[in-house]
C-alpha cells in the first residue's frame, strides 16, 4: 500500500483499488450505512484487524489528497480569489433587491385603495346591468303575454302568431332565472298552458290536413312547429307514426289467425261451428286476396299522406327568414321523406310476405301458385301511385303560378327530388324486388308446366312419332302461361323465356328421334320408314312452330324483348326441319348431278334437219324430280318451308345444266336445236321445286339468256349485253372453248381431268377469279403449242377468248 501511495497514483487508481478490495467497495455503495456496516464488521471478523485497515485507507487517502493539492495549486489559488470576488457581487445584488422591495411596498400601498374602489363599483355596475336586463326581460313577457291572449282568442287564424309569441318567450326564458319573480308568475303559467294548447292545435291541424290533403291546414301546422322550434321531431313524429300504421296493416292483413276468423265468419251459420281448413278451399284465397287488395288500398293511402306532406315541404318557406322547410329538415338530417318511406315500405312488404309464406304453407302455395295475381295488384298500386304529382315539379309550378296565395304557405321553394323521378334508384323495381322470392317459385312451376306436356308426349325410350292432336297441350299451356304472365311486362318476358326453352326441349326430343341412317336419304326406292318418321318430325315440328307463332303473334301485349326470345326458339325449330331433311336433299342434289353428266353421252354433232326430239337425260330427269316430289315430298305439310329447301335445289340443277351444256364439244346444227329443246324442257323439269319458274330470279335468267347463244357467233356471244352480269364470263369461255378446233383443247384435257373431276373441281372453286385463272394458262398452253409448231394463225375464237379474259379482268 505504502508502495503504490510513493508511486503517486492518480485518484482513478485509488477508486480501482477500493472497488477491487471486498473491505473498501462497501464505503462505495450509495445505500451504505454506518450502523449497519458496523454489526457486519462485528459480527464476521477481528476489530483490530478492520480498524487497521480502515486506518490504512485514511492516510492513503490523505496522501492522495496532499498530491492533488500540490499538483493543482495554482488552479485552487485561482479559484479561491474568484469566490471572494463573487460574495461581493452578491452582497451588492442583496442591497438592490432589498431596495426594489420597498418602492414595490410604497407603490403598493397607494394602488390599493383605488382598485378596491373600482372592484366595489364594477361589481354594482354588473348588478344593475343584471337589474335591467332583467326588468326588459320582464316588460317584454309581461307584453307578450298580454298579446298572447288575444292571439289565442283569434283561434286557428292567429295560432302561427302565438307560436311566433310563445318562441320569443321561450327566448326570453332561457339563460336566466325567473322564478320567485311574483309580478310574471302567473303569466308563466298562462304561458306554459298556451304552449301546451298551441301544441295539441297544431297536431290537430297538421293530422286534419294530411287526412283531407289541405295543404293551408299543413303549412300553417308546419309554421307552428317552426316556431315553436320543433319542425324536425315533429315531422318525424308523422313519419314514424305512418310506418307503424303502414306495418300494422302489413302484419293484421297477412295474419292467418284473421283470415281464418273471417272465413269462419262467412262459412259459420247460426247454431253450428265450422272448423277452417285454410288452402284448401277458394273461400281462403278469396279471403287472403280480398285482404291484400285492402292492404294496397291503405297502402296508396299512407303513402298520399306522406306524400303530401313531402309537396307542402317543398313549397313552404318561413315568411321571416325565408328558409325552405325541407332545407331546415336537411340540416337535421332529415331529407328525401318519401325515398325513405318507400325503401320502409318495400323492406316491410317484402318481410310480411316471406313471414307469412314462411309461417303457413297454404299462404305460400297462394303466393307461388298465383304469384301473377299478387303482382298484378302491386302493378295496380303502382300505376295509381304513378297519378301524384311530382313534388319537385309541383313546388315549381306553384312557385311560377302562386297556386297557393296564403300567407302561411309563404314563400315556396324548388329544390327537392320526388320518389317516382329520383334517379339515383329505381322504386318500380324495388316494389318487385320485394317479391323475387315468390317469382322465382312461380317461374320454376311454369316451367314444370310448360315441361309436362312435353315429357307426357316423349316418354323415356319412346319410338313412336307424336300425333299432331297432341301437340295441342302444348300450345295451349304455352299460351296459357304467356296470359297469365301479361299482367307484368318483365314477368311476360321471363316467361317467355321458359317458353323458348320449351320449344328448345321439344326440339331436342324431335331431334333425337330423328334417323339418320342410310334408308333415310335414298332415292332409287320407294319411300323407306325412316324417311316416313322424318317426314313426321317435321311435321310435328312445323305444326308447333306454326301455332306458336300464330298465338304469339295476336298477343299484342307482349314486349319486344320476349317476342325475340320466342321468335329465336322458334328459328331454332325451322333449323331443325332444315338440318332434318337436308340429307334428302343432298341425295336428291346427287342425283340430279349424275344424271346431267350423263349429257356427254349425248350425241350432239348431228347435222340440221335431224329429228328434234328431247334427249334421253332430260326424260330422265323430268322424271325423277317428278317422282321426288310425288314420293318423297308430297307428304310434308309445310308445302311453303320445303319450296324454300328445294329452291336452291332447283337453282342448282339450272346452273349444273348450263355449265355442262358449254362444255360440249362437237356440237352440229341439229344439236344446237336439240340443246335448244332440253333448255325448253329444263324449265318444265324444275317446276315441281318452285311456285313459277321466273322465281329463281338471275338462275332463271341464265337459263333464257343461254339458249340463244347457242346460235350466235363468238363475235355475238362477247357483245352480248347478259355476259358478265346474268352470264358469268368462265361459263361463255368455257362454250367458245366448244366452238373451237380440237386443236384448242378446254381446261379439264390440258389437266388431264375428267368432265366429272372438272365438274367437282368447279364446285369446290366458286371463284370466278379462280376459274378464269384456270382458263388463262389453258390459252397460254395453246399459244406456246401453237408457236412451238410454227403456225402462223389461231384459232378464230381466241382472239375473243383472250377479249374476254381481258374484259373480265377490268
């Protein structure tokens, strides 16, 4: 120890030390105590030894200090100087203040006798502010309350001026006491009484007014209410009771205890008791149809109320401050009445029925099963409801005419929206949506009606084709449906709706009865049973279609947009006729094309003066489209849809005709004639397949624009008027082609192609762009042979052939 205090270490070591020695950390602590320490010292180890220690740390400490004093002498000189100069400061800041203290005790002492005085006069001077204000107040009531008297003896003529009085009171009263003042107490009770009467007045006229729909009687009550500072609560105070009385007609109408009660009553004679069987019986439904007619009936009613309250609103301002009313209960939070009263109205309705479908099962089979009846009442409601005026409308009306020249209508206003105009929501559909739950049941039982008739005539496995007499079910179910549902224009187009998938169901059965295999389409034989149960489909199929179609169309009341939903099922049904006789009609196609190529084995190159007589594929064909008619489409009833199929049949065979006429080769004079001869017949060929010939349009004129030019030369044929717009131009090139030597070969022998593959490879290409393409390189191949052989002409008909490509071209 002695060693480390001659070292002179600084104060830091020192500290370290006495942290690191167990005996010396306890001095460090700042929770050390002395007595404590001391028991501790006692108690754990020898006093000599801890005082020796103790006596140690002291004169290491002292040693310390002694270093410190020497090391630091100059600077603890310093600082004392600075502290005497310091205490002189400060005595002379104490004589200073002390000297402040007293002038602020002589100031004192002559400020407080003239406060006390101000404080005494100020508080006498509020007294007699206080006093005169009171007495003002007090003369001011005292005249009111004498006026007021003569107010109340004018009666309803002067009730909005005693309002106007007992407001002013009600401000006179406030913020003061007036009690113990004898000279007004009987006056305050006289005043507290007319409140209460003014009060009970007001109600009267205002609930008069609504009831009889005076609008004098509701603006005056509605002054009143203004003045007395109460328009707010009390129009809220109507509102409220309208939908309590509107919910109390809701739940007594839709009440199966009263319904039974009233039934029992009707069918109840003297001396006995009938027991009600509710559903069961038309008295029931009579009973409960009966009572929501009532209920719409006190519907319209409330409804006017309210409405009308809403109309004097709108117009009524105060004739002093010239606020709108309707502004006032704006501010309030109170707007739109009506717009509430109808979303009430609708949400009660709509609760009502369910609970009561909910609660009886015969309430619920009422309102499903005869849900257009329900409806047709709430449309009647509705349309009625549609009959009041506006009142946005009405208050600008009023407002330009002064329909209402009374002083307590005051002043009218404009602003206001009405809940039959409003646009931000749509109350017709808010009426119906009440019901969707009953309309979504009814739309369901429709279509099992609707569906019944159908499955009862296509039973699961049936093979036999219904009868035309059973068809009748369904139209008269369908029409049926259609005029119950014509009491709502939006149910009459969702019904429809199930009327078209009616008619798709049907489709679909017809269409899986349909047969499809190869007897169905032949036409070398007699008429096959597949093809007589096909005929039969379309039958059935175009007499549904055609009595739909004509009891839809007398239906005058139907929307446009169920009208297509019908006339787009009904379309599918013709689809189906088409899709069900075309493989007829192709087969029948395939014949008529067999039978034309076999005009190339015709011989045409006999020269003039030969016998002219029909060709022998023309008697053919004659006689087979004769006999197609004849079996197989004479016993289709729709003699109008099967002319339209076969039109283009006919159409067909004409152009198929003319196309294998200009591509014969070898052609003398007397075969020009016979030629001329099958275009005389041809006409008397396709006659069964159309009302008259010239119906075909251009085909028809194809076919008498070709035949003359039979006889006319090349130079003729390319001037003549018809080609290109009736006559196509590959159809006269591939007949100038015929008119040429063998040397310039047609198009189908330079691609080493039959007739017949020529004849498929123009089918498949209805492009004249693409035929005359095909034409072009059979000219060029010629003029190449032409050139390679070194002749010097071609064949007369080339140049005009080549003309012609070019005229095409333009």
């Amino acid at each position: 120890m002695d060693r480390l205090a001659s070292n002179g270490e600084d104060s830091a070591d020192i500290f370290n030390y006495f942290r690191s020695d167990e005996t010396y950390r306890v001095f460090l602590e700042d929770d050390f105590d002395v007595r404590t320490h001391a028991n501790d010292v006692i108690q754990g180890m020898a006093i000599s030894e801890h005082l020796s220690k103790l006596s140690d740390s002291v004169n290491m400490l002292d040693k310390e200090l002694h270093a410190q004093v020497v090391a630091r002498h100059e600077d603890l000189l310093s600082q004392a100087s600075g502290i005497e100069t310091l205490q002189g400061v400060l005595e002379m800041m104490t004589t200073r203040i002390q000297s402040l203290q007293a002038a602020v005790d002589r100031i004192r002492s002559k400020i407080t006798e003239p406060y006390s005085k101000i404080l005494s006069r100020t508080s006498q001077l509020r007294r007699l502010q206080e006093t005169c204000d009171l007495l003002r107040r007090i003369i001011r009531i005292l005249y009111l309350s004498q006026r007021l008297h003569s107010q109340l003896q004018g009666g309803a003529r002067e009730i909005t001026k005693a309002a106007q009085s007992l407001s002013e009171l009600d401000y006179l009263s406030q913020g003061v006491d007036l009690s113990g003042i004898d000279v007004i107490a009987q006056d305050r009770l006289f005043i507290k009484q007319a409140r209460q009467d003014v009060d009970r007045q007001a109600d009267k006229m205002l609930e008069q007014g609504i009831e009889t729909q005076n609008q004098t009687q509701v603006a005056t009550a509605l002054q009143v209410f203004y003045n007395l500072d109460c328009l707010t609560s009390r129009v809220q105070k109507v509102l409220t009771s309208s939908r309590q009385n509107l919910q109390s007609e809701i739940d007594n109408t839709l009440d199966i205890r009263t319904l039974l009660q009233s039934q029992t009553a009707i069918r109840s004679g003297p001396g006995r008791a009938a027991m009600p069987i509710p559903g069961n019986t038309a008295a029931f439904r009579a009973s409960l149809w009966t009572n929501v007619e009532k209920l719409t009936d006190r519907i319209l009613t409330i409804y006017c109320q309210v409405h009308h309250l809403q109309r004097v609103l709108l117009k009524k301002r105060d004739p002093i401050s010239h606020v709108l009313f309707s502004e006032e209960l704006a501010k309030q939070g109170v707007s739109n009445i009506l717009k509430h009263f109808w979303t009430f109205l609708t949400e009660s309705l709509s609760t009502g029925l369910y609970s009561a479908a909910d609660g009886s099962t015969h309430m619920k089979q009422a309102f499903e099963g005869e849900f257009p009846k329900l409806l047709r009442l709430l449309n009647d409601m509705w349309k009625q409801l549609q009959h009041f005026p506006d009142p946005t409308q009405d208050a600008a009306i009023t407002m330009a005419t002064s329909v209402i020249d009374s002083p307590m209508i005051g002043q009218l206003g404009g602003d206001g929206d009405g809940v039959l105009n409003d646009a931000s929501y749509c109350p017709e559909k808010m009426l119906k949506q009440s019901l969707q739950q009953f309309q979504n049941a009814y739309l369901s039982r429709s279509l099992s009606r609707l569906f019944d008739p159908i499955n009862l005539i296509f039973p699961a496995g049936a093979t036999t084709v219904p009868q035309k007499q059973e068809l009748d079910n369904i139209t008269k179910t369908i029409t049926s449906e259609l005029t119950l549902a014509s009491v709502d224009d939006d149910l009459c187009v969702l019904v429809a709706k199930n009327v078209s998938k009616t008619l798709h169901l049907f489709t679909a059965k017809c269409e899986q009865m349909v047969s499809t295999d190869g007897d169905s389409c032949q036409v070398i034989g007699p008429l096959t049973q597949s093809q007589r149960r096909n005929i039969a489909i379309v039958n059935i199929l175009y007499t549904l279609h055609q009595a739909v179609y004509k009891e839809v169309s007398v239906m005058g009341y139907l929307k446009q947009e169920a009208i297509d939903a019908i006339r787009t099922a009904l379309q599918d049904i013709v689809s189906m006729m088409e899709n069900t006789i075309r493989p007829l009609l192709s087969s029948v196609s395939d014949a008529i094309t067999a039978i034309l190529h076999t005009i190339h084995n015709e011989n045409y190159s006999i020269s003039a003066g030969s016998e002219n007589q029909c060709s022998l594929y023309m008697r053919e064909l004659q006689g087979f489209i004769v006999r197609v008619h004849t079996d197989y489409l004479s016993g289709f009833d729709c003699h109008e849809f099967i002319l339209e199929c076969v039109q283009p049949l006919a159409c067909r065979t004409i152009e198929l005709f003319v196309r294998h006429v200009s591509l014969l080769r070898l052609v003398g004079e007397g075969g020009k004639m016979k030629l001329a001869a099958d275009f005389s017949q041809m006409e008397i060929a396709i006659s069964p397949f159309c009302r008259r010939v010239s119906d075909l349009g251009r085909t028809y004129k194809l076919l008498r624009s070709f035949r003359p030019i039979l006889f006319q030369t090349a130079e003729h044929i390319a001037s003549s008027p018809s080609l290109g717009d009736i006559i196509p131009y590959s159809t006269i090139l591939h007949f100038l082609f015929s008119r040429s030597p063998l040397e310039l070969r047609s198009p189908h022998e330079v691609a080493d192609w039959t007739l017949v593959q020529y004849s498929q490879w123009l089918d498949e290409h209805p492009s004249e762009e693409e035929i005359l393409s095909l034409i072009r390189g059979t000219l060029e191949a010629y003029e190449q042979a032409v050139k390679s052989k070194g002749d010097k002409e071609f064949a007369s008909t080339y140049p005009v052939m080549i003309q012609l490509l070019q005229n095409a071209a333009v």
